[in-house]
C-alpha cells in the first residue's frame, strides 16, 4: 500500500440557505427530505455546474484539482495525490497532463479552433506539439462526427501518445488547403492522479459508497452534474445521524476508481452498498441500472424508490460497460454498486460533445435526482429487520388507537394496511424492504408503521 | 389452557334427499362428487340461507346461538360457550351482548327505523340507551352511506362503548329537526361467546379446517353463504371414508378465530390444510386467496380447481386484511389456509348493506362453490406419491390392455397421456398433484391413471 | 447382458466432395461450420433420403438390414443383430418380420393395392394369410383416414396379430361388393433385431447421444431425414478432435431404443447430453423439445442456437409422448436426452401418410438442419468455465491490443462487449454458454473473446 498524501483546502462553496436549512436538525434522512426545498436546492446545484463546466479537467492535473477544491467549501473533501507510476492492480497511475494552450491556425493565420474558447477542442492527454503542418498530413491529429456535423466531440488518448484537436465537421470540412500552424503547449511529466473523499461515520463501520468521475473537461451532464450531485449529498448528510458510514469519492473515470481500489482493498471490502452518480442533470427519465449482483439490497432499494416515484422510469441489468461500476463490480471485488443516472451514457444525442453544456442541465431535474438519491438512503438507513412481539393472532391494535373504533367499513387506509402487513410479514426473516415489496407500500408508509408498532411494544428490532 | 362447556344440543336441520343421497356410499369424494344432484343440493342450501338471514347475530349471544343451532340437524356440531373476561392473546373475551329492541321514534312519534324490521338498523354492540335526543345531537350516533344513499350499512362498535342507528342516507336526510326517542334496549353482560364445532375423523391426525364467521346479522352473502356451505360439507363427508381428519369451525369473525386458536393451540398445530369461507352465493366468479405461505398445498389445490373449472375465476395473494385468515396466517401460527369466496369482500356493492339480501345469493352458485369446494378436498385427499415400478423405459402398455392394439395414429387421446405422465413423473419425488400442474390434465384423469396403474401392478405408492 | 453379434459391412455410401472437404483439417466444430458448403451438402443428404424412401423398413428384417447398411459408406456404422425372444426390461424383441409381396386383388382380379408400389399400402407386421375375403368381411382390415380421403395412412400391428390393408379413403369407398383376393406373404419368425451404431471417441469417456429411428417404411421426412442427418453429423464428425464422446445410434424406435437401454446399461449412464433426431427436413421452424430434466446444458445450448439463428423456432418443455426421447427420458434414466426437429411429429398434415415423400424434404432445410446440430454441437463442446486472472478491476485491455487507442465514444462493439463480459463473469463459478446467455451474444462471439484473453493470459481454463 503506498502512503498517499492528503491536502485539505479551505474551499468557497459555502452553504447557502436552501439546502443547509435542512442540516440543522436531525431526524434521519425522512426529516431532511420533509424540510428540503427542491426547487432552491435544484437552483443552487445548477449554479454550481455553471460553475464547474469551464475547467478544462482531465484524469489529472490542475483542471481536476481546482475542479475538486470547488466542491470543497462546508464539505470536508479531502484531497489525495497518488504520484505518477503507482501501480495499481493491472494499471500503472499515469504522468500528470497539464494544458496551458491548445490553438490551431489556419493558412492565413486565423483561429480555427482554440481550447480556451472550449477546452473539448484539445484531444485529451495530447503530447506538445509545435509546428506547421499541411492540412492532408493534419487530417489524422483531427476529430469530428460526420453524423452530427454541427457538434465537436470529446475525444482522448490517455494510454497512446498523440497529439490532436476535436472541431466539428462542418469546420472541417471547410478547412482550405494549405499549411497549419499547430500550437499544443502541455506538459506530460511526473506528478500525481488526484482525487477527493468524504467520509461521514455512521453508527456501523458498513459503508455505503457514493463516487462520482470528475475527469471529463466541459461536459456538464457528463458529469459536473454527478459531482455536484454527489458534493451536495455529503452536505445533506453531515447534518444527519446516520447508520451507515457513507464514503464520497470524486475520482478520474476508469483509473481513479482503479487506484482507490488498489490503495483501498481494505476500505472497498467494508462498502455493503453503492452508487455511481452520473448524468443527473437531463431531461430525461431516471435509469437504474443494477449492480454485478442484480438483487442486491442497492438494487432493490432503487427499484423501490422509482417504482413509488410516480414518474417513468428504467429498470436495467448490469453489463460490464458504463462507468465505474465497471471496477466496483469487477469480479475480484463483485461489491454491491448500482448507477443511478437520468438517461444513461452514450443514449442522449449531446453525449460527448460541446452540446453537453449547463444548457442541458435542468434545475428541477438536479433536484428530482437528489430527491430519489435522498430516498434510497432512506430505505438503506432504515431497512430494519423487526420482530413481531405478538405473532399470535393480531394484537388489538383498536385499544391501543392504532385502529377506527367502528367496524364494518369496506377498506382499510393505507396507514392500517401498514401496520398489518407489519405485524404479518416482521417475524424476524425478513426486512422493512421486504414488506414494502410485498406490500406495495411505499417503505416510508411502512416504517411509520414499524415505528408506531415499536413504540406501542408491538414489535422489536431484531440484531441485524 | 381454559375449559370449555360443550353443549350439544340435537338441532331440526334434517339431513333431505338431495344431499343425503350422496352419503350413503363410500367411494371416497370422486363418488360424492358423481353422485351429487347440483340443483337440488343448491335449493336445499338457498332455503337454509333463507332461514338462517333475519336472525339477529353478533359475535356473542343468542342471535349467534339460535343460528348454530339452526345448522345442528342431522351434523355433529357441537357448541361451545367460553366465558366472558377469558383471555386470548391479546384479546379479552367481551361481555355478552343481546338485543331485545331496537327504535328510533321522530318528533311526532313515528318510526324511523326499528332492528325487529332489520337487524342492521342498530349499530352492533350498542349500549343500553333510552332517552330523548334531538336531531343535531342524534346526528352523531347516526351511520349512512352518501354514496349509496338508498342503503343502510351494517356497523358495530364491539371495542369502544356507544349507541346508534345505522338508516339510509336518503332517510337522513329527510328526517325533521326536533326531539327523537330512542329506545335501545340490549343488554351488555358477563356471559359467554358461543361457536360451533364439528370433527370428521380420518386414517389420519392431520386436520383439515374449514372455518366460517357466523357473527354478521342480516347479511345473506356475508357470510350465511358461507356458514351453510360449511355445514353442508360437513354434512356430506359424514359418509366418506377420508384420509385427513376434517375441523369445521362455526365461530364469530376476529374474536370467535383468536379464542378458538388460544384455547386450542395443540389441535391448530395439526391443521396442515384449510379454507376460510365466505361470500361464497354471489354471482361473481370464484376468487381464491392464498395462505400467507403462498404457495403450499392448499394454495396449488385451490389454483388447480379453479383452473380445470370452465370458467373465469382469480388467484390473489394473500394479504393481512380480509376475513379469519389474518388469524390462522398470523405468524406465530402461519397455518396453510386460504379463503375460497365468489366475489371478495368490500368489492361488491351490496357488501355490508341492507342490499346484501337472500336475493342477491343464488342456489346455482351456492351448488357451484360447494362443487369446488369438494374438487379442492377431492384434491388434498388423493394427492398421492407414488413410484412407477418399471421405472426403465416405458412398460409395454398394450399387453395390458391400456394401449390400443393399433399404432401409427397421430395423437394420443388424454386417458393415454395421463398413464405416460404418470409413468413419467411418479418417481417417488411429486406427489399427484405435481403431476397434474405438470401434464395440464385435471387431477381426476391423473389420479385416474394412477389407480389403473397401481392395478396393473405398475405403481406403488410411497409412505407419503 | 447378452452377447450380441456385431456385423460390419463396408457400404456403398462414399464420402463426396460437399461434405469430406470439410473433414480434413482438425480446427474443432467451428472450422467445420466454416467450412461447410451447406447448398452441396443439403443436395447429398436430399439424395440419400431418395434412395433410403422406398425399401420396407420395419421394427425388423431385411427392410431395416439394407437401409443401415446404405448409411455405412466412409461412416464406421457397426451393424448389431439382437435375437428374437430377448428381455430388454418390460419387453422381448419380437419375431423377425420380412414382407415378400403384399396384394389385394378385386372381384374381376385388378390389382387394388400393391406393397411392391408403396411399402404403406400392407399394415406392418401383417401375418401371412392367402384366401379369398367378401368386401363385408375385408373391411375390418382396411386402414384409410375419412379426414384425409386421398392419402394412404401408415399403421401397424407389432405386438397384436393381425394383417391388413391401407389405402386412400377415397378408394376405399369406391370398392365394389364381392370377392377379394388377399395375398399376403408375409414371415414372421425367428430372427433378430438390427440397429446401427457409431462411436466416435473424444478426450472425454462422456458421451453425446444422438439417436434416429430407422423403423419406418416409405415416409421420407420420418425419418429417412433424421437416418441421414444423424449419418451426415457423424461422417463430418470424424475429421474432428473431440471433447467428447459421440454415440449414433440408429434404431427401430420403441423396442430398439429400449433394447439398446437394457443391453448397454452402463454405456447409458456415461451419456451426458443427446438429441433424438427425426423430422429434419420439412419447411417448417425448428423445434426443440427440452428433456425431462427441463434445463439440462443440452437444453440450454439448443435454445441457445435456436435464438440466435436469426429464424423463427419454438421451444416446448418435455412431453412421454413423441420419439425414443420416452425412453432415454424414463426415470430410471432420466438422460439430459432433447429432441430436435423441425415440425413436430403429428403436426404436419402428412404425418405417417404416403404424402410424406421426398418432395416433402428440402435440401436447403436439411443442411440448415444440420447446421443447427452442428452450431449446438459446437456449445456442448466449447462450454469451458474459465476463470478471470485478473479479476480485480478491469485489466488494461488496450496495452494488450484488444481495445481501441482512442476513448470518448459512445458504444463498445460487439467484439470489446464480449472480451468485456467474459472477463466480469468467468470467476470459476459458470461456464460460457451462461456468459452467452447473460450477454445476449452469439456463443462463437463470446468463445472466441476468451480464447483471446487466454492467449493473453487473463484467463485460465478451469478443471471442469
């Protein structure tokens, strides 16, 4: 294990009025949701992607590091540095890259392109490169979408030297003939990946892990949106007496998680539960797609959630593509880590490209996610497994005002099917989530239940 | 373990020639089912709803008793009184309530509704009350129906101590301001909660239940359908040699199934299957809702029946609201017991009003659930394990007669796949009723093949 | 056991150019199907279907001796004579039965019906009898189809004593009263049952059965097209180093499949998977019907083959009635034994009719038929589990070559998909058929991704 340094930098994201109102009490995740104001949350959540979109990050180096000391602010975001050519299982933790400049000019000395103007024209970890170029040798150092010719594309090259700029294909198409003067001033040296945790501690060591990639340059769903997402739940949660512990990771896409993992084997073993956060910020509906293990406590609490959230929503397996679920869900680690995003990566036509801007981020749709994310970790916080302290027969819930003195009527509400479904199914097998499942009740109606019947002695918590 | 007073008094319900004719041999409940006249055994059962409707029932007192009596006859019911103040669970054996009238007069003397015209019209357990009243204080011991403003509901206050009136919305909405005379003269005592109780023995100690709530007053679906399909069951299985033991409960609703459970845990522990019945004379069609266990023997027999019926019907899963099964499915017993009705209660619209009359309950539907009922038990009597004793390729069929001389055909008729399915799957592992849900064949041409099988010396059935 | 005498007879089928160009050279199932030509080999095996259709087969005799030996050729078919009077479990192999000539003259001596034009036209295992018959006395031993009036029926009488006649319905109504000359000369004696079979070893004494009834007469798709898959399937199996161990068996259905069963008992336990082969050449779907076992690999890897084979097919669960399948699936064997066809027997208008001629065959659904064997052939063969080396993360993919250079885009191709997939699920606890299954892509794909990552040292074949 090699010892990484950690720097914590007073940030100025500082908490504003409408989410830190909600800290202040401490009635579990059910009290944070009740006094949430989504629409003031979903207004400052997009200020902040505003806020991060120009930064030209990448899997290291300055864009990453000022990206992460934004998030900082009231959040204690620790930020590690793993040096350049820390192995990490297969992989080794590449040079830093560092963009200072990054312009093309034409035959005649005008911009064609110029990554100050939008840092996706500099294909991602290009070498320096100094020098004319005639347009027919250029042509294999450019990228473009034939298929969406208005668009410039996010393109990389992280583990194969080469230099390059990304413009859409109407420019390029336009290029005249002709000698180019290239300008690519990076550097590619010894340095370090960075990255930034969160660790609120809970009752129980268990952790449920919440990480969002902070790699991609001006991309705002793809993903400023995940780490403000991510950012502000950590705030949500300081607030909170909490069960579980929660770990926050803001890594580079594919290499971060795999360095944490390497670094982390210990940590990674305690995680019981996972998301990756990703693409919140879109229109489109909510997609979860499930961890390796596909009926896992995550998997179910998710599914629940959506199905009670009264609007569309996906269900999906998981499959080894997408993002870093990909590591957590690696055989040899095989942890319980589902991703919950709006429309999932590469299925929205502003994937990966310069129309994936604070544009096509919505306020309410930022705070509709936070709302779901906040409601699953209500359900992993609160998935009790009770025990019914009188199984035989139904106790008489009416003398202890649980139930309407007059009979006869033909339903019961939802509040009385509640605590009979818990009084039925809480024989000590089986959680909370199991009897919303099986109840059709949303769990927050069934751990209202389970509290009422808890506190009138009816049933008691069981060791797990 | 409380005592019980049994008393067995010798009732006039006479044992008539539709039903009794099939008692007479003992050809196990195929033959019952042969010899049953449907007509005639569904006029005899609408007659006895007919008798058993204007009793004023409760779930104590004499209303309750005059109707076990009534279902006595030519069936061993016995009835059992358990005292006032006995304990059961967590339930408390109430005083004994009895009706001996029931009035309410208007401002100029006349009768707004009187219980000897219907029973509904007092609120069930009311308290002993006589006095004048005006309109706007009457109002809240007043119970209507907006909705179904023609119709008066059916309400008790059994837990909570109270007087009123049950009327119909239009009614009550006629009536003048002024002052009303109410006579509510019952009686409210220490004295005992009656059920009844009829044992078939069987080659063996594992019980049937069948179980009936007799506390509804003038509500012919809810549940006389019920209490006389039960007695008639009975009634019928005097004649047959059964192989499990056969309970039939006549008891109040809620507090008639704890007390049973609680002053009989030894005998509830040896139920392995049983049927709640209710609703069962509507026009609707058959709806059966599983055990609590989802899944065993009774909930896959019940699932069979109804699907080899001909006709619509419905499978549900079990739910902690609904009638005595919430006790015997309580999980401290967690009995295997379902409920077999037409249409559930609370889902049609007569349920629990002055509409649910001896016309809504039909005697051909009467005569088509007690037909099922017999299937379900035909079922569970011979779901026999059996192992095929040429168990290496098919025994040659034809020598013995159970295969026609000629092949080359293209179909094999149903008797023919009934003797392959069997042979196929009776390897000591399925007892028939696997075999039936396997082969899609109803279980009388399963059961049929089997015995021909055992005859020719080709099946044996196991210990099981 | 009894001793049965083995006769090898080299035939006249010599391996032609379609299909021995396949047999050369040693690349596993795969290379076969690449190799095949499948226009040439469906024109083959259509003309070995021409020359089985018209000699009189039956469960014994001359009829069945020379189509096996027609099958011989290149193939190492050993022919097994099993004598009259043996016990195979329930049953005796019956007296050898061999039709000389089989004529019903009319009342003015014109021939009515033939066996020398069409084998059909003399119910199998007729007695001899010679005499002269009034229509009214001939009836009872004619065999027509009412529903079907101009087609020949094909019917049998092995196991009960009788002789008869079959011909169209419409011929039949038109006879005239009078006196008809029966002519059969027929014998029944002493003898001996044939069946054919191939062994071909693989590395594994695990056996693959593959079984086709030989026993009737002039129907073409049943099966002269199962007899000349199964040969086909075989001769093409013999240039290729196997994994396992192929069986052939071709055998009177019923009593040879049995007699096989009770004098190769041992030989039965070590069969793994098989497939009854029949009807294989009509243009109708595929069908594959699982075995008794219901999931077996062998039903598996069909359902497999059959979903991706970009074709319309139908997959039905275990039935006792069909082809030998009855036998290996009894359950004192209870053999992982399916059967896949393309109409099902019985299903096809002519069905066991004299309309079931080579016409009826297709070559190009021969060859499409025997593609389909050998795509689930290659599953049973390549099912390796292997295990992940580099299990925890992803390994580094683009180091080794087998990932694109270039990041950003918006989906993975098939070809990265299943590297992909076989690297998250091959953790030692399942084979690649349920990698292929998970991933939804085609075995081949997903085989070839891991011998990719084999070579590359990422993966490692397990034990099993």
């Amino acid at each position: 294990m090699i010892a990484t340094t950690p720097m914590s930098i007073s940030g100025r994201y500082e908490s504003s009025a409408a989410c830190s109102q909600a800290v202040t009490a401490g009635h579990g995740i059910r009290g944070l949701l009740d006094r949430l104001d989504p629409e003031a949350a979903g207004a400052e959540m997009h200020a902040l992607v505003r806020e991060l979109y120009p930064i030209p990050r990448s899997i290291t180096g300055d864009g990453l590091r000022r990206s992460l000391r934004l998030l900082q602010g009231a959040l204690p975001l620790t930020l590690h540095e793993v040096p350049t050519g820390t192995r990490a299982f297969d992989w080794v933790v590449p040079r830093e890259w560092n963009l200072r400049a990054a312009r093309l000019l034409g035959p005649d000395g005008e911009v064609v392109v110029d990554a100050d103007r939008l840092s996706l024209h500099v294909l991602g970890y290009s070498t320096p490169f100094r020098g004319k170029v005639r347009l027919e040798d250029l042509q294999e150092h450019l990228h473009s979408l034939p298929e969406q010719p208005t668009l410039v594309p996010y393109r990389t090259s992280y583990y194969h030297e080469d230099w390059g700029f990304c413009l859409s294909h109407e420019q390029r198409a336009a290029l005249r003939p002709g000698e180019y003067d290239v300008l690519i001033d990076t550097s590619l040296e010894e340095g370090s990946l960075t990255y930034g945790e969160v660790l609120l501690r809970g009752a129980s060591p268990d952790e449920v892990l919440v990480s969002a990639h902070c790699c991609h340059p001006s991309l705002a769903n793809d993903n400023c949106s995940g780490m403000v997402l991510a950012a502000t739940l950590a705030r949500l949660l300081q607030g909170v007496e909490l069960q579980h512990t929660y770990r926050f990771l803001f890594v580079p896409g594919t290499i971060g998680a795999i360095t944490w993992l390497a670094l982390n084997e210990d940590f990674a073993r305690r995680v019981v539960h996972g998301l990756v956060v990703a693409c919140v910020g879109d229109a489109g509906r909510l997609t979860y797609k499930r961890s390796r293990r596909g009926n896992a406590e995550i998997d179910r609490a998710c599914a629940h959630v959506l199905a009670h959230s009264g609007e569309d929503y996906e269900l999906r397996d998981f499959t080894p593509y997408g993002y870093d679920e990909r590591q957590y869900c690696s055989p040899g680690f095989d942890l319980a880590v589902g991703s919950l995003t709006r429309t999932p990566h590469g299925e929205y036509p502003e994937y990966h490209t310069s129309a994936d801007t604070p544009e096509l981020v919505r306020a309410d749709r930022l705070a509709d996610s936070l709302v779901r994310y906040l409601e699953v970790l209500e359900v992993l916080e609160g998935n009790v497994t009770y025990v019914n302290l009188s199984p035989k027969c139904e106790p008489q819930l009416g003398r202890r005002g649980l139930y309407g003195p007059v009979g006869g009527h033909s339903h019961a509400v939802a509040a009385q099917m509640a605590l009979l479904w818990v009084l039925s199914l809480c024989d000590g097998s089986r959680p909370l989530l199991d009897v919303a499942e099986r109840s059709k009740l949303p769990f927050r109606e069934v751990r209202r239940a389970a509290l009422a019947l808890e506190e009138a002695g009816l049933l008691g918590a069981t060791g797990t």
